[in-house]
C-alpha cells in the first residue's frame, strides 16, 4: 500500500544571505605569503614533472611515486607538498580554476557582475561544462572522496555563488538545495558518462543546461 506523503511546510525563518563569494584558493599552499624560494622552486618543479606525465600517460599515469621519480626527489617531499594523489591532481588544475572563479566572480557580463542573474546563471553553467569537456580525465581522477566532496573550495565557492544567483532570480525559492541540483548537472562524472559513454554533443548538454535554468526560475527560455 502506498504511503502518502504529509505536505511540505515552508520554513518559517527567512533564508540566511549569502554573501557574495571571494575567489578562493585551491588550498595547495600555491602562493602562501612567505613561501621560502626553494620550497615554491620545488612545488614547480613537482607540478612540471606531473604535467609531464599527464601529457605522456593520462592522468592514470600520475602517483606520488612516478611524480617523485620524475622530479627527482623523495616520494615525502610530494606527499608533504600536497597531501595525497588527489591534491596533487587538483594543484593541476589550479590555474584553470583560478581563471574560471575570476570570470564568474569579476569578469565581464553575461558570466560575470552587470547582467541579470539568470543570465549568468546561463554561461556560468555553459562555461562550467566546456571546462570539464577540456579537463575532463583531470577532473575525473581530481575527484575528492565522498566525505570531502562539498567541501572542498572550488565546489563552495561555485555553490555559494549559484546560490546567490537564485536568490536574486527566484526569491521565493530554496536556494541552498537548488544550487546542489544545479551543480549536479555539472559534475565531471556525469559529463563523461554523457559525453564519452552516451555519446551526446556538447551543444546538447548546453541546451538542457539552460532549460533546466529556466525551469528552476520560472523563465523563458532563450
């Protein structure tokens, strides 16, 4: 027998703001005040050996182990510089990010401050997904585990700023749970499995990037 489910009650307190977002550091420590000159001419050095061996065996190729190798130096001083596999892969893709916080947070219209929310709601999303495209093995072997998944500073970043664009687009709303729908259409490991494995074109996936904006803040589609 089905069970009927009791209606939704709208919170009573108001929604908490949410201050706009500040570009945010990877958190690999790549430029800390008073890094010492060897210690930053060893954290290039380490990042330059792994590019390497992205470009010559995918990011399969690259463990704490090869990087070391490759570098010349102790496999310690790798997990001491960033931690684990992951950090390592995600100090990779730091500039990247760098670059795509900087366009949304400050850039120009329509992705950045000066046009409607909706609209950067659009090419945020659009650029979100081109970035995973050219990224994506990098991304996929970047992914955080489970419990650190949310909380890693690109993604609150990126979430924080997707929940402000909805509290502007669509008050009534809640804003919070809506961004982490939204966000999840942009996850590398479903853009692979649409990409790669269901074969659908990037146009495609823009497209329903933008309906799904629009369904989500009641407005037309462009």
């Amino acid at each position: 027998m089905s069970r009927v489910l009791p209606p939704f009650t709208e919170p009573q307190e108001p929604q908490k703001p949410v201050a706009t977002p500040v570009l945010l550091d990877i958190g690999t420590g790549g430029d800390e005040p008073g890094l010492r000159a060897d210690a930053a001419r060893n954290r290039a050095r380490l990042l330059d050996a792994a590019a390497r061996l992205v470009a010559e065996h995918g990011a399969a190729g690259v463990t704490m182990e090869a990087v070391a190798a490759a570098a010349q130096v102790g496999k310690g001083t790798v997990f001491r510089r960033f931690g684990d596999r992951t950090g390592l892969l995600t100090a990779l893709l730091d500039h990247s990010e760098r670059k795509f916080q900087a366009a949304f947070l400050s850039g120009e219209p329509p992705m950045g401050p000066g046009a409607p929310p909706v609209e950067r709601l659009r090419a945020f999303g659009c650029a979100a997904l081109r970035r995973a495209a050219d990224d994506l093995e990098l991304q996929l072997a970047a992914e955080p585990c489970p419990d650190r998944r949310y909380v890693v500073p690109p993604r609150r970043v990126r979430h924080a700023h997707v929940v402000m664009l909805l509290r502007q687009a669509a008050p009534d709303a809640d804003s919070e749970l809506l961004a982490h729908t939204l966000m999840g259409y942009l996850d590398p490991p479903l853009i692979h499995h649409l990409t790669k494995q269901c074969r659908m074109p990037m146009e495609r996936l823009q497209a329903g990037w933008y309906d799904l904006v629009a369904r989500v803040t009641r407005t037309a589609r462009e």
